[in-house]
C-alpha cells in the first residue's frame, strides 16, 4: 500500500513539473516573435535559383543596403499583426554603375492575427485567408521559407531573413 501510494505521488509530481514546462515553453515561443521586423536578406543558391530569386536577392541587397525595408511584420502580444509591404512599388532605373532602385514612398498594408507555435506561425489576414510558414527565431533574426509569403520576386526558393528593430 506505502508503494501504491508512493508511485502516485511521485508521478503526481512528475505530471504537473511536465505541464508547467510545456506552458512555459509554448509562452517563451510565443513571445519570441513579439516585435517589428524587416526584411533585410534573400538567401538562395546561386547555382540553382531561377532568375526571379536572382533579381530579387539584388533588389533586397540594394534596398536594405541604403536603409529602405521593404516588407515589414509587427507582431503584438495581443496576437495582431501588421504587414506592410512596397515591393508592388518599386521602380527599377538602369544606369552604366548598375540597377538603381529608390525606396518606394507608398505601401500596403493589412491587419490580421496569427498564432506560432512549434515553429509554425499562421497568418489570418482581414480577408480571411491563411498563410502558413515554417519560422526559425534566434535572437533579433527571424528566418522563413520565402516561397511560403507568395510577395511577388520573393517567393522563389531561398529563405528570407528579417531582423527585428
């Protein structure tokens, strides 16, 4: 009976110690996406990226080096984001030094609210639609499969990288 009884405590223990790990675990998750992000690199394979992702790593290497972000999410606690995005704004001008491209002055933006856990992060945006992405979070750098966002000249194979102000 003293072993019955001492099996049930001890596992007792070890069931509520599991649960408040995995809640603190989910909450630690949760805010690490908390904050406004940039997107500051397109990371592809030079050797077998097509000519979109090609184009538009050099776009996004232009832009940020210039300080112009052109695809930002503001995560909040409250579970609301919002995405503003430039990239239907960009203007490409050719000189004899190279492709010019100035920051774009307008933007779009749309509210929604998301959910991440276990990697994954759900975007609902105002019209209802859910975009699904595979999230790495380390620290300020925030990184995701581009192809998942579907922005047009960003939506090919590579990751996109964003950092967060």
């Amino acid at each position: 009976m003293k072993y019955s009884a001492l099996l049930l405590m001890v596992f007792s223990i070890f069931l509520f110690s599991c649960s408040s790990d995995k809640e603190d675990e989910t909450m630690e998750e949760e805010n690490n996406i908390v904050g406004t992000w940039q997107a500051t690199e397109l990371k592809i394979d030079d050797g077998t990226a097509g000519d979109d992702a090609k184009f538009g790593k050099q776009i996004l290497d232009i832009l940020t080096s210039n300080d112009c972000y052109i695809i930002t999410f503001a995560f909040k606690e409250d579970k609301s984001v919002v995405a503003e995005n430039s990239v239907n704004y960009l203007e490409f001008n050719a000189s004899s030094t190279g492709q010019l491209v100035p920051c774009p002055t307008e933007k779009d933006a749309d509210t929604g609210t998301y959910t991440f856990e276990n990697s994954l992060l759900t975007i609902v945006d105002s019209e209802g639609e859910k975009i699904e992405v595979t999230v790495v979070v380390d620290g300020d750098i925030m990184t995701l499969d581009a192809g998942d966002l579907d922005v047009p000249n960003f939506n090919s194979d590579g990751e996109l990288v964003f950092e967060r102000i």
